[in-house]
C-alpha cells in the first residue's frame, strides 16, 4: 500500500513563555501571602508529582532556595497516589526521571507510602494524608493546573486534587476513584476542605502552559485563595493548551503514550476520546477520529502502558514493553479499565499504518485525512496528508512549512519518529542517547 505523503505544519499561538522561570518562581513565592505564614526554621514538606511538568527541576529548585531564602527547611514528598506500583521505590525512580532528587535539589526526597486518616469528609467518607508531610510545620505544592482526562468540574487537574490524592497516597487514590468520575469531580472538593482544616498545607505553585507545552503562567495560591482562585486558573489553563488544529481525522498516528504525557497516557483532550465506562461519548469531542494508532509506549512511564486501550491498533513491541505490576495497579487503583483494554498488534509500524488505512472508513485512499503527531502533549507541530492539510487552510496561527514528503521508514519497515519530530521529548531522547 502507497502510505499518504504528509506535510508539517505548525501551530504558531500565544502566549508566550515565561524567560526566566526559577527567576518568576522565586518572586511568586517571595511576594505571595503565603510567604507571610512561613517561619524560620519550620520544615515544609513540597509536594512533587509523576506529570512530566515543564521546566520541572527549575520549578521544584526554585521553590526549595525560595523557601530557604525564608528561613524554612524544606523537604520533597511524592504526592502521586500510586504511581509507581504504588511502592516508594517505584515513586522514587519516577521523580528521579524528572532530576527531583536529592543530587539536583541538595534536600531529602521522601517517598513512603503511609498515609493517616485524617477526618471524613461531607459524604461520610475517609480523608488520608501523607504521614510525612502532615508530620511537617507546613506543606506546600508544585503542580500544573489543567483540563482533567476524565472529567469536567470546577477543579481538575491541579493543586487540590494533588493533596487529595496525590498526597492521599494509595488509599486516597483508591477511595475517591471507587466513585468513579463523579468521586473525581463532586468528592474532591470535599475532600479538600477536610485537609484545609486539618494538615499544615500553606499553599502551592500552580503552573499553567501553553500549547507548545512552556511554562505561561506562575502563581502561588495561598490556601485562603485555592477555592476561589484554581477554577479561574483551570479556564485560563483550558485556553491556553495545545489541541490538534482540525476538527476530524480518518487516521490519527500517536507516537508514543505514556504517562509522562498525560495521566491517561494519551490526552482525552487531544484525541477526542474519552472511553469511560457507561459514560457516552461526547457529540461535540473534537477531534473525531475514525481509526487511532499509538507506536510505542514511553521509557519514562515504566511499563505503565495506562490509556493504550484508546488506540485502536499498535505495535507488538509496544505491547511488549507492559509491566503487568505497575499498569494493572495503576488502572485498578484508578477503576477505569476500558481505557487499557489491549489494542490490536502487529509487527510493524508500517502494518499498524496499513491497518488503520484499510479500516478508516474511506475506501479511497487518495482521500484519507491521515495525521501523525508525537504524543499528546506536544501538538505544536503535526504532519498531515493533503485532504487534512486542505481542511486546514485558511486557519489562523497555522504555517505550513516546506512540501510534503513521504513518511520516513527503517529497513525493518517501522517510523523514524525522531526524523519527523526532533525536537520532542523521543527526539530528544534518541539525540542523547547517541551522543552517550
């Protein structure tokens, strides 16, 4: 089969980046009312996460010399639910994949996994909390504010649901995920209140980026602030994040998934689906794909092949590459299973590209609206065969760069990913390890 010639195109939008980011983060933290309630001497427990955060190091280094600066003693805590097979040695490993150690941040990282009942909250249900940290004079956080993968509420992915469930370790996980969706959207915030009243969180760094996946926007919330001032944040975030700039797509060819790239492993957001148990899908989703592929499944996630499921076909290799432990505990935990239902396999990337030509729904292959994009974080920049490209003209903050050419190949007949994209996080990993 003669596979469409793609052309690139790239998404040209505002608002941009944040220059001096360690510098942005030191004054967030120097000047917040949170900074008002830090003593010398304290020990503040910063909360740090598995989400691959942009500028990551710079935000959690930063956020430990300002608390210095203020006299405290800081300390690092995985507030992650149970990533990592919920172990503290799986914990620890993920955060180092992000430099949040104690070589690059000069503190302790602390990833127990114990957590202590603190309360119950309005619906009569446990409340945990990391025993370390609640052990601490104060707790702060260091998390991205961002559309959910599963769910609308007026708090998503963020501060608060970091210290529900990511602070709530594998317990705070499992109970507010056995509601299901409306346990993510209604019970966290309840949740919340509980830990307000009862631990010494002071506030958090939220971070917002933009659709090239760079640091746009720094804030620190103080906990008298959180409720009314995410859900602000959340909107802005929702405006500011990268989407693929066309409506539908017969054939949509992800990268890589993983959860580096988004807790679902491919971004619902992106994609246009969202394969939640008897919930139906949205008939406004955009984009809407006919037939998905993913490629491979990231090195950083660990075998955690989470969200593989939304692909409708991949490769053997990807397959392959699962680590039954932390995947299954990971989508247990969270109870959403339809999302990691294994796909179809074959050897191939060029049969997973066949494939979905053959069963996308437009017989005549001249015409198939085919794209490839890296993962779903990063959206700036996607190859796309002539109809799409033709739907797509005329848009704004769209430039069309170069003439089409044909998808690049190895002798074994599978994508050169890095060639399409080489600044990506595969890209960038490939260059690496070549001049390692």
């Amino acid at each position: 089969m003669d596979l469409p010639r793609v052309q690139l195109v790239r998404q040209i939008t505002p608002p941009s980046p944040i220059r001096d980011v360690a510098g942005a983060v030191r004054r967030q933290w120097l000047s917040s009312k949170t900074a008002k309630r830090i003593r010398p001497g304290m020990r503040i427990a910063v909360g740090c996460g598995s989400r691959g955060l942009a500028n990551y190091l710079t935000l959690a280094k930063a956020t430990v010399e300002a608390l210095k600066e203020l006299g405290a003693v800081p300390f690092v805590v995985a507030a992650m639910g149970s990533h990592g097979g919920a172990t503290a040695a799986g914990q620890r490993e993920l955060l180092a994949g992000y430099h949040i150690d104690e070589a690059h941040l000069g503190v302790p990282v602390v990833t127990d996994m114990d957590a202590e009942n603190i309360g119950a909250n309005s619906w009569g249900q446990p409340v945990w909390f990391d025993k370390n940290a609640l052990a601490a004079d104060g707790v702060v956080t260091v998390s991205r504010v961002k559309p959910h993968t599963d769910f609308r509420g007026t708090f998503e992915s963020g501060v608060l649901k970091m210290l529900v469930i990511g602070f709530g370790k594998r317990h705070g996980a499992d109970q507010v995920h056995s509601f299901g969706t409306r346990g993510l959207r209604d019970m966290i915030p309840e949740s919340g209140k509980v830990i307000l009243e009862r631990t010494p969180f002071l506030g958090g760094l939220a971070t917002l980026e933009n659709a090239n996946e760079e640091t746009a926007h720094l804030e620190v919330l103080d906990r008298d602030d959180l409720y009314a001032r995410e859900p602000e944040l959340l909107v802005q975030a929702s405006k500011m994040m990268g989407r693929l700039p066309f409506k539908g797509a017969d054939v949509l060819v992800v990268g890589e998934c993983g959860k580096n790239y988004s807790g679902a492993g491919m971004d619902p957001n992106v994609i246009g689906r969202m394969l939640i148990e008897a919930t139906p899908e949205a008939e406004t989703n955009d984009p809407r794909v006919v037939r998905l592929a993913v490629l491979d499944v990231s090195p950083e996630c660990h075998g955690n092949a989470t969200g593989i499921g939304l692909a409708d076909i991949t490769t053997t290799r990807a397959l392959g590459s699962i680590d039954p432990v932390p995947f299954r505990m990971n989508n247990f935990t969270a109870r959403s299973l339809w999302r990691s239902k294994l796909p179809f396999g074959f050897d191939t990337d060029r049969e997973v590209l066949e494939r979905c030509m053959e069963t996308c729904w437009q017989p005549d292959y001249d015409q198939v609206k085919f794209c490839v994009i890296p993962n779903t974080l990063e959206v700036a920049e996607v190859w796309v065969s002539a109809p799409l490209a033709a739907d797509m003209r005329g848009r704004p903050h769209l430039e069309f760069v170069g003439e089409p050419i044909a998808l690049p190949f190895d002798a074994t007949g599978n994508l050169i990913q890095e060639k399409l994209f080489p600044h990506s996080v595969r890209g960038r990993r490939v260059k690496a390890h070549a001049h390692a």
